[in-house]
C-alpha cells in the first residue's frame, strides 16, 4: 500500500541518518510497520486519515535524532576476539616457520614462499570478511555446481603428490560452506529436501575417494552429517524428525559398513587398520612413523628439549623426522620445546572454536547460523585430526594444522573461510531469511491406504 508523503519524508530523513547501507532497509522497515500500526490505531479511535497520520509520524520524533541513534547503535560489529586470534594464529605460524626453516631441508626458500602466501591469505581473508555471505544462500545450486567443476578440473589438470592430488584435497574444503548452502536452499522441500541433500553429497563424498583422501572423505561425513542434522532437528524441513533421521543415517550406515565388511574379508586391510591404531605392531614397517611419533613424545619434557632417543643419539627432530614443518608440527615443536607447547597451541585453537561456536548458536537467521556451523566444523575436524596424528595415532593422514603448518594453499582456503566465518558474524544480525509459507503438522512419510503403500517426498501443506 502507498504511505502518504508524510510518512515517506519521515522515512527518508531517517535513511540519510544511517550511514551503513545493509542496515537501512530493514531499520526502515520497522519504523514503517511501527508508523502504520499507530496510525492504524488512531483510526480506530476515530481520527481522519491526515490526523491519524500526523500524529503517529509525531509520536516517533524528531527523524534527524531517531536516525542518529539507530545509526550508532546499527553497525558492522565485527569480533575482536576471532580477529585477534586470527592474526595471533598466523603469526605464530610465520614465526614457527622461521625459525624451523634452519632444520629443514629447503627451510629458508619454504619460510620465503610462506611469506608471500600469508600475504595472499591476508587479501583472501578481508575479501572473504566484506564479502555478503548471502550470496550462498541465494545461489547455493550455481556455487555447488561450480565448486564441483573446480575440484574435477584440479583434480585432472593439476599435478599428484605421493599419488595424490594436492590441490584438489585443499579445495574440498570448502565443500560444506556449500552444502550448508543447499540444505537453507532445500529447506523447506520437505523428505525430498532432505534426499536431494543426500544425493549431492555423493559428488564430494565420491571426489574425495578419487583423489584419494580418506581425511577429506572423513570431514565431508561428519561436516554434512552434522549440518544435516541441524537442519532437521530444528524443524526447519517441516517433517517428522524421526523419519527424516532414518531418511539420513541408514544409507549413511549401510555405506559405512562396507570397508568394515571389505577389512572382515581381506586380511591386509585389516592388518592395516590395526597398525594405525597401533603402529608397534609393525614398528620398522607401515607402522615406522606412528611408533617413532610415540617415541618423540614419549621421551618430550614437560617444558625444554626432550631426553634422548636410544638408536637417534646426536641427531636433531627435525633430521628423524620427515615432514617435520608440515604434517609432524606439532610433534617436532612437543620434542623441541616441551609439552607446554602442545597445550598452548590446544588452548588457542580451543578458545577459537568455542567463541565461534558461541556466537553461531546466536545466529537468528537459518543462513547464518548453517554457514558458521560449516565453516567451525571444517576448522575443527582438521585440528583434532592433526593434533590426534602428531600424538601418533594415524587413523587418518593429518591434512593441516590452520594457519601455523606450511604449505600456501591450506594457508589460503583456511583464511578464506575464516574471512567468511566473520563476515556471518558481523553481519548475521541483519540477515533475514526468505519468506516460508507455515506448514501444518508434518503429515506421514510412509502411508497405507487402499492396499496402497504411499511414500510422501513433498513438505505437508500449507495453511
């Protein structure tokens, strides 16, 4: 409906007040509805429409002092305490970096390459932080499809490593950015939402077993899993949350158990997980680097350099152990300098994921709150699996502790994502979902009628 010009004067006087453009819309759009409502009242009452109008405006204030105080109170707010973290994080990686760089081989020119790449990931990250977040909720199946165009391009145009393509391993981290993208896309399409979900989770899913990459294949499980999930238990597909956890987990369980029915038949896959999860079984053979991490830690003080090793005497960590900059930080630093390290780097890598989770759980929109959600989780399955890796439990290959190992294009897609992570955050509070007709009752997803077995896949209807 056309509000009279005096309600839009008001309105515009205010707008030009605010000097952070995302906030005008919807400050004015409360101020509007708040106007109206008045005025509504007034009619009631009995007043004409001009006086109605009049005094409602009036009641509101003077526009310029209204608009002023919206204007500090409505800001970007960004989070002092992720950003200072953040910086401290790659900080101490450079400074890692540099003074490792002697004991390694290539140290000096790796720490130079590190530099250039914390400048790329800083430029990254402020991208990412001033960048609208919600552009994946608006375009979640364009950005899903693209990402999975890019991985299959790295994966066939890009070089291997021990086998294994590199650089499409880093990309797929930022998979469940995108499936958090799809499932606020899907949300309300009922079971087949949450089936459409699961069907696209097979691209990565299978992409990581290509690579190959059991670690990715891992944090891909329980990132989607986990946002899935979310999703549900919130009600925001409008089903019956027990069918649709039976709708995710079955399949999940029934694909899970193949390897463990392949490792039952074959021995040598079985013997392999064994040595993983206890590399003495084979100390001089696969399970040589698991048993000489529990050796390094075992012999690490508390605080200094560690007593020797009996069979390494005279030589340093950094010469027994391989990778020790990349994969075996932590291990190579627990040794070097005591456990005290170790503990401070679990300390701030834990105070970082319990803020962010903290401020997710404050999320008041579905986007928001999902795309936080991805990205902590993404940051938090790498750190316990490096961290579990460099204490010599080798379940699955460490792929990058954030922000402290080398390696440039970790460095770069760990930034990015963080840069996301706090673009939610200092904006979040002004995002508002697209509209959602409310839906009845979740009706069944499994009827019998007539002789009939009827399967519902649409959302139950609408009021």
């Amino acid at each position: 409906m056309q509000q009279p010009d005096k309600i839009i004067g008001y309105l515009e006087a205010v707008r030009r007040q605010i000097r952070w453009k995302k906030a005008q819309s919807l400050i004015l759009e409360e101020i509007e509805n708040h106007i109206t409502d008045q005025k509504n009242a007034f009619l009631m009452e009995g007043l004409d429409e001009q006086t109605a109008t009049d005094r409602a405006v009036a009641q509101m204030g003077d526009p310029i002092v209204v608009g002023e105080q919206l204007d500090r109170t409505h800001r970007p707010r960004p989070d002092w305490t992720l950003l200072m973290l953040t910086a401290a994080m790659l900080l101490a990686g450079i400074a890692i970096q540099y003074f490792i760089s002697p004991a390694v081989i290539n140290g000096v020119a790796n720490f130079k390459h590190q530099i250039i790449w914390s400048g790329i990931a800083v430029f990254v990250m402020a991208v990412a932080y001033f960048t609208d977040f919600t552009i994946v909720g608006k375009y979640p199946v364009a950005i899903f499809a693209v990402l999975c165009a890019a991985a299959i391009a790295s994966y066939l145009f890009t070089g291997r490593i021990n086998g294994r393509s590199a650089n499409t391993v880093y990309l797929m981290l930022m998979f469940p950015a995108a499936f958090a993208g799809l499932v606020y896309g899907l949300r309300n399409k009922g079971y087949g939402g949450i089936i459409l979900c699961g069907t696209a989770f097979i691209i990565p899913a299978y992409l990581s077993i290509v690579i190959p990459s059991v670690t990715v294949l891992f944090l891909l499980c329980v990132s989607c899993l986990v946002i899935l999930t979310g999703a549900v238990l919130k009600g925001w597909f409008n089903v019956s949350k027990l069918y649709a956890m039976l709708i995710i987990y079955i399949p999940t369980a029934a694909a899970l158990s193949v390897p463990f029915f392949m490792m039952k038949a074959e021995g040598y896959i079985s013997r392999r997980m064994q040595i993983r999860l206890n590399p003495s079984l084979a100390p001089t053979g696969e399970g040589y680097i698991g048993t000489l991490i529990q050796r390094l830690m075992s012999h690490s003080q508390f605080i200094g350099q560690g007593s020797p090793i009996n069979g390494y005497e005279g030589y340093q960590a950094s010469q027994i152990l391989p990778a020790a900059n990349t994969d075996f930080l932590l291990t190579y630093l627990t040794y070097n300098f005591g456990w005290i390290m170790l503990m401070g780097m679990i300390a701030v890598f834990s105070v970082f994921i319990i803020r962010a989770v903290m401020l997710c759980k404050k999320q008041k929109s579905v986007l928001g709150f999902l795309m936080s959600l991805a990205i902590i989780l993404t940051f938090a399955v790498q750190c316990i699996v490096y961290i579990a890796s460099n204490l010599g439990f080798l379940l699955f290959s460490p792929l990058s502790l954030p922000l402290i190992t080398y390696g440039g294009k970790a460095l770069v897609i760990n930034m990015g994502l963080i840069g996301l992570l706090l673009s939610v955050f200092r904006t979040g509070d002004l995002v508002r979902d697209r509209a959602v007709t409310a839906a009845k009752k979740p009706g069944r997803f499994i009827q019998y009628h007539n002789g009939r077995i009827i399967i519902d896949l649409k959302p139950s209807s609408v009021e």
